[in-house]
C-alpha cells in the first residue's frame, strides 16, 4: 500500500499518529513518501522524526518502506503565487508535484496529517481505477455549496484529505499541472481542493466512512480531525487534532483512539530526548 504525506515540522505529531493507526489496521506491505521543502519561515520534516517513521515502519515488517522527499526546486518553480497567504501552508500543496516525481508510484493513497485509520482499508486502496484521475469523498460542508464547472452536477465536490491517486492517469490528463497553473493566478478560498475539485473530469465519490469529517460513526474507516462547523450551544466551528489529546477526551469526548495516543505520546518523549 503506497501512501503519501505532505509537511513542514509540523506535519510530525500527526503523520507519526497516522502511521501508528496504518501498522495496527493493515496487513499488507507499507511504502511511505514523505513530501517536505526548505523554505523561508518554515523548518521542513525533521530527519529525526522521519528515521523514526522509517523505523517503526521497519519493525512491523522489513518489506516496509519509506522515503523523504525535498520538492524544494520544484516548488521554486511553479510556486502557487496567487494563493501563498492564506490560512493553509504551502506545504500542503506539494502533493500537486507528485506527477513530477519518478519515484511515487501509479497508484498512491494521499492522506493529510490529521487522519486516523481505525479499519482495514485495503478495499478501498485495491479499487478499480480505470479511466479515474481520483477517488475520494464528499466535503462534508463543501458539498452543498460548490460544484464540478464541468458538469454542474450537485454534490460532487471532494474533501482533499484522502485521495486514491491514479498518477498514470493524472499526467494523461494533466490535472496536476492544470492545478498548479490555476493556483498560481487565481486566488481561492481552499486553494488546491478548490482547483481539484473544479479541474477533475475523471473523479469517483467513495462512501462517507473512508473519511468521516464530522464525528465518530461505527462504520468509519478513516477519521478526519478537520475543522466543522457545530451548532449547540451556539454557532462556532470546532477544531481539535489528534495530537492534542486532551482536547480530544474533553471536548469531543473521544477515547477509541487511547492505545495509539498512548503510544505515539512515548514515542514522542523519545524523540524529544534523542
């Protein structure tokens, strides 16, 4: 199973906790890529953190790899100019090079820092992507106020933060690169998932438990900790990740995911005393 991350030092805590629910929810062969850049007013992934990664990836199963990868020279490139400020950090665009990059595979699943993976996901991975750029779900805010320009249909704009890529069939189309043209001149409230969204003709809509952005439901596979908007006891919008644990036990009073919070919690005292 090829995964992919994206992230600057900060991406650490929750790639370690997402690599921790992958060891314990998957059977098959693991092979990480790490996406990171040098860039001013950021520290890119620490090679601490990533032998880390690497070596717990190791003990579950030698046939296990991962790989670090500096996009910085591609980033300078084709920097998103139009889009460079807003809330989201250009680290989290570097997956739009992965067409660009020899050693990520045809098929990769992409998965933000802020993911859990609570059930086998192998289905899902294994699916049939013939004629398919991409395969994700529905935003879980976003779907009832965009659409695809192309087909005008509703209900059909996808969160970013799980796609199954099909790379041979992105650089056919081209979809990456028409992404990384639009972000560079036009500026967008979520810019790359707005740019995919609005750019991809060959997507396929997956079923809500492959990542679940508003609560706990016993179908999950993958949850999400984004941001969501709640209405009691007044209007407000909510963000709490997994790595702050605490928050996750008092205000979403969340404790399916004690063991692997446990865990990562030891493991990142040992880095931190390395």
């Amino acid at each position: 199973m090829n995964i992919m991350f994206c992230g600057d030092s900060h991406a650490e805590d929750g790639i370690l906790i997402t690599t921790l629910s992958l060891l314990k929810n998957t059977s098959t062969p693991l092979h990480f890529y790490i996406l990171t850049m040098h860039a001013e007013g950021y520290t890119a992934f620490n090679q601490q953190a990533f032998r880390l990664i690497k070596k717990l990836l190791k003990e579950k199963d030698p046939n296990n790899t991962a790989e670090l990868i500096d996009c910085t020279e591609l980033f300078k490139k084709e920097p998103p100019r139009a889009n460079m400020e807003t809330r989201f950090t250009p680290y989290a665009m570097l997956r739009l090079f992965a067409d660009q990059l020899p050693q990520i595979p045809d098929r990769v699943l992409y998965l933000d820092d802020d993911i859990i993976v609570r059930k086998d996901i192998s289905d899902f991975y294994n699916q049939d992507l013939t004629n398919i750029e991409l395969v994700g779900v529905l935003d879980f805010w976003g779907r009832f106020f965009f659409h695809n320009i192309h087909t005008h249909k509703p209900f059909d704009y996808l969160n970013s933060g799980v796609l199954l890529l099909n790379m041979s069939e992105i650089k056919k189309t081209q979809l990456f690169a028409k992404v990384r043209e639009k972000m560079s001149d036009k500026k967008m409230l979520l810019p790359d998932q707005s740019a995919l969204n609005k750019l991809a003709t060959e997507k396929k809509i997956a079923p809500r438990c492959y990542n679940e952005q508003y609560r706990l439901r016993p179908d999950t596979k993958i949850q999400h900790f984004t941001t969501s908007f709640r209405f009691k006891p007044y209007f407000h919008t909510l963000t709490v990740k997994p790595w702050d644990i605490e928050r996750v036990h008092s205000v979403l009073k969340l404790h399916e995911y004690d063991d692997l919070l446990k865990q990562y919690t030891e493991l990142r005292s040992q880095l931190k005393r390395a």
